[in-house]
C-alpha cells in the first residue's frame, strides 16, 4: 500500500471539517477576524470624523439642530441616525471595543457575499463546496472596504442593505418568475431603501435594481409588477431610516433635503445650490468611455486618497465580453429554435444576467452622479464573483477557473498596499479636548471661520446650550446672514471664534520645515478669520487667544479659542 492509498487515521479525520461545518464556522469567524482587522487598523480620525460624524449624533440628542448654524458647514444637516451607531459605541466602550465592534460589523458582508455566491454558482462537486466562501472572503479584501474597515464613513456599513436586498432578490428568483413573492420584493425594497435613507448616495443601487428584476423570464406584466413592488419597497425603507429628519429638516429650513438641492426647494436659509461634489466626474463621452483605465492609472480623478482600482477596468472588460460572447452565440442559434429559460437548472442564466445588469447599471449611475471611488465598495464586494462568473462565459470550462483565480489573487495582491483615510493610535478615550469655561453659555456664540481642518467634533465638549456659526458654511444666502444677526442680538455675552493651531500640533522633534509650514497655516487662517469676521461687523486680536489640547486616539492636536469684539451694531 503506497502513502497515498493509507486511511486518514480517525484522530485526524476528526479534524477535517465537512463543508456544512466549514460554512457555519467561516459565517462566525471571518466577521470576527475584520473586527481585529480593525483593531489592528488603530483609531479612527478621518477628515468626516472630524468635521461632522461626531457632531451630527451628538447635535441631535442635545437639541441643537437648529441651535446652531451650520459648525459642520453642509453636513451639519446630513441625517445623523447612521452615526448613533458610533457614538453609542464609544460612550459606552473603550475605544478598542468599540473599533473590533465596527470591524466585526462591517465584516458582516462577508456572510451576504457568501450567500450571494452560494446562491449564483449553485451546487458544486465535492471539494468545491468552499468556492463561494473564498469568492467572498476575496471580496471583503477589495481596497475600498479595507480602507474603511472599522471607520465611520458608512460605505462599509450600509453595504450589508444593498446586499441585503441583492440576496433576497436572487435568492427568490424563482418564485418572482412564477407571479409570486411580493413580500420578498417588498421587503427587498425595504431592506435598500434602509441604506439609502441612512446615506443617500446608495441611492444609485435602487434603480440598478429595480431595472434588473425586468429581466425576470416572465410576462411583461408580472415583470412590471416586480419591479412597482420593490420600488414600493424601497420608499418604506427611505421613510423609515430618513423620514423623520426629511421632516425635521422640512419644518425648520422649508427643505427636507437642506441645504442639498436648495436650487428646487429654494428655502430662504440657503443659497440655491443643488448637488454638493462634482469635482471628480469625467469629462466628456471619450473620458466616461474609457474612465475605468482612467482612474485605475490615476485614483486622484475618483478618490482623494491613493487607491489600486484595478479591479474596475477588468470587471469593465469582463462584462463588456460576456455580452460579447451571448450575442455571437445568441447570432450562430437556429432562429426557429427558441429556448425558454430553464429553471430546474442549478445554474439559472437569467438570475446571472440580472445580477451583471444590475453591477452595469450601477456603475454607469455612480460614474455620471458622483464619481466617488467609496461609494463603489457594494460593487466592489461582489466583484471577484462576477469575475468568476464572466470567465465561466468567456474561456473553455477546463481553464476558466484557473484563469479567474490568477486575476482575483492579483486584483487582491495589488489592493493590500493602498492607504486608508487616517489613522492614529489608541488611546484611553476615543475623543477627548480642553474646553474652556464660559461664563453664560446660554448666551454665547463660538463662530468657526475655516473648513479644514474641521472642528465640529470640538464642538461636542462644550455645554450643550452655547451656539455654534459657521461663517464659512460654503451655502449662505441672506436668510442665513439675517438669522447670524438675530443671534448675535440675542445673544449678548462673550462671543468667540475658534481657530485650530498647526503650529502648535507639530511636535518639537519634528524637522524646521514643518513647524514652519505649520506657522504659515495659522497665519493663513488668522487672515481668513479676520476677513469672515469683519464682514459681519466684528474683529479678533490673535494674541488674546488661549490654547487648547485636543486628543483623537493617541494623535494629540490644538486649536485657539480667541475673544471676538463687535465693532458695528447689527443692521
């Protein structure tokens, strides 16, 4: 008997997980390993951190939506509920706990993706039974959702709606093709409208979606039915997750979008602006044709950090081919021969091409509204799947799969070495800054006078009754100037401009150069402070400032917190 014909002694057979087992351990560990992923990650500090995430939660609970003007510039008015996840969090945890439990909640994905994957690749032979776990496991490892593992920028979070609503689409095909499953479609519905109220710009998935269930192999009717029932879904989901700040922002600003899309509502608090960022759409049909190569060459068109995006000229290529490839088989079928979908078959060929309309179609709404490489991670995680899928199509069965391993290990190779939106070490609180005391908070004012740095989240460390304006709100219009004038009059105690301070955040072993930079920066702003200030009839004095330390993590930075005079009476 050679060493290959000897039984697996019964010890080491024990060992050996049966793919059931396999499955169920992988649905509790993976989630888990990308809450230490994050861990490992250290303490989140990206710039939306900062200027509002904190903020918007901690706003809401203090009765301050209104209160204020504008600290957070535009976002003030973001709806806050996905951010009372984090906040929560890290009132409740060490900041430690609190990023394992965002990682370990992000990597929730990975048991979608797998479903996902079950559901489309069907059953498979003996010992590739683990296909759809490495296929999501692939996925969670794109560079948009590690990036973002354990941050609060909510790509990665409202991920698990858009996929949920995928799942549940795919998983009910059958019965959707048969006139039936409303409730599935309803709640599909729900399930992403939940995500697109909690962050609009999911918005794009809907639609993407909602066309894709057109390819359903029914009757026109049933197929239209389909589609008015998710969309009717996918309403109830927005209003349950979003409705109640709409309506908020409707009774106090006349916008339920404010300050977004003001060019339609026209409330006097803004002027009439419409969508916040377009400044990395392409330009032109030869740039939107080719954009993919475009921004895999240079992620600066798409994204404010380094990123590997090749993963999208290849999915683009890929999808391209496998509509390629049905058309010529589609042109060599007999005419007369028509073949009705077949869906006894594990493989179901119309469900596939409902899950590649719907990536297209997606791609194609994010590529003409935002443009936003982040906001692509829902995609991002289905695309080692659809590579697999598109190769299964395009090359001859015994070499498809070796060919989409070797991409899918190269996308995932090039995708680890991409950089993520700040971090810093932990510390023992998550957030902690100096305030500094104010005699009659109830009637003070603390203006801020500059975007970035951001400083709303230092605004979550003074008494919830002190106002915060922003004088460079980036949307003010004369209802807003009128209402800073009615609480400056009614506000008539100290009055305060908080400015941050480079300078002083620049360690004292860092090199003369930077300290220098750092000087420049708190020069620039002091100008930019006085100018906003003047404006609206008042001054500072930049050596009556006191200083303040402030800590995210371990990273320890300064802001100043500088008397301001009036030096003309309102109106």
């Amino acid at each position: 008997m050679n060493v290959a014909q000897r039984p697996i002694p019964a010890e080491r057979a024990r060992w050996r997980l049966t793919p059931p087992q396999a499955w169920r351990l992988a649905m509790w560990l993976v989630p888990v390993f990308f809450g230490l992923v994050a861990l490992s990650m250290r303490q989140d500090i990206n710039w939306d951190l900062r200027n509002y995430h904190l903020y918007n939660p901690f706003a809401w609970l203090n009765g301050k939506v209104g209160l204020d003007l504008a600290p957070a510039q535009m976002q003030t008015y973001f709806n806050p509920t996905i951010d009372l996840l984090y906040y929560g969090l890290i009132s409740i945890f060490p900041p430690r706990v609190s990023g394992f439990i965002m990682g370990t909640i992000h990597g929730l994905n990975f048991v979608l993706l797998a479903t996902i994957a079950r559901e489309v690749l069907g059953p498979h032979p003996a010992g590739r039974q683990r296909l759809p776990l490495w296929l999501a496991f692939a996925g969670l490892l794109g560079v948009g959702f590690i990036a973002q593992i354990g941050n609060t920028m909510g790509d990665n979070l409202t991920a698990l709606f858009v996929l949920g609503a995928v799942l549940l689409v795919l998983r009910h095909w059958r019965a959707v093709t048969r006139g039936e499953g409303a409730a599935t479609l309803l709640l599909a519905g729900v399930v992403m409208g939940l995500g697109i109220g909690l962050k609009p710009t999911n918005g794009i998935y809907a639609p993407a979606l909602c066309l894709a269930l057109l390819l359903v192999p029914a009757s026109a009717p049933c197929r239209i039915r389909a589609a008015f029932l998710f969309g009717v879904g996918v309403l109830a989901g927005v209003a349950a997750s979003a409705g109640h700040w709409y309506w908020k922002m409707w009774t106090l600003f006349g916008n339920p979008l404010f300050p977004q899309f003001n060019n339609i509502f026209h409330s006097p608090m803004a002027a009439p602006v419409g969508v916040a960022d377009l400044r990395f759409l392409p330009h032109g049909l030869i740039e939107k044709a080719f954009w993919p190569f475009i921004f895999a060459i240079d992620s600066a068109r798409v994204s404010e950090i380094k990123l590997s995006m090749v993963v999208w000229p290849v999915l683009y290529v890929a999808v391209i081919a496998v509509a390629v490839v049905a058309c010529v088989k589609a042109a060599r079928r007999p005419a007369a021969i028509a073949v009705p979908p077949n869906l006894s078959n594990p493989v179901d060929r119309s469900r596939d091409n409902a899950l590649l309309l719907f990536l297209a179609l997606a791609y194609l709404a994010w590529m003409n509204m935002f443009s936003i490489a982040r906001y692509l991670v829902p995609l991002e995680l289905l695309a080692p799947l659809i590579i697999w899928m598109a190769a299964q199509r395009i090359f001859p069965r015994a070499v498809a799969g070796k060919v989409a391993t070797c991409i899918i290990l190269v996308i995932v190779g090039l995708s680890l070495h991409s950089k993520n939106w700040g971090r810093s070490g932990w510390g023992q609180q998550a957030f902690s800054a100096e305030a500094q005391a104010i005699d009659d908070p109830a009637h003070s004012i603390i203006f801020t006078t500059h975007v970035d740095p951001p400083m709303g989240w230092i605004a979550t460390f003074y008494p919830a009754n002190v106002a915060f304006v922003s004088l460079a709100s980036g949307f003010e219009s004369a209802g807003y100037v009128q209402r800073l004038e009615a609480m400056k009059a009614g506000r008539h105690a100290a009055m305060y401009v908080m400015l941050s301070d480079s300078g002083a955040t620049v360690e004292p072993r860092m090199e003369a150069e930077r300290k220098q930079q750092g000087r420049e920066a708190d020069a620039a702003i002091n100008v930019e402070a006085g100018r906003l200030l003047a404006a609206h009839g008042m001054q500072f004095s930049p050596g009556t400032c006191v200083m303040h330390p402030a800590h995210i993590g371990d990273h320890l930075m300064h802001y100043r917190l500088c008397p301001v005079a009036q030096t003309r009476v309102p109106g």
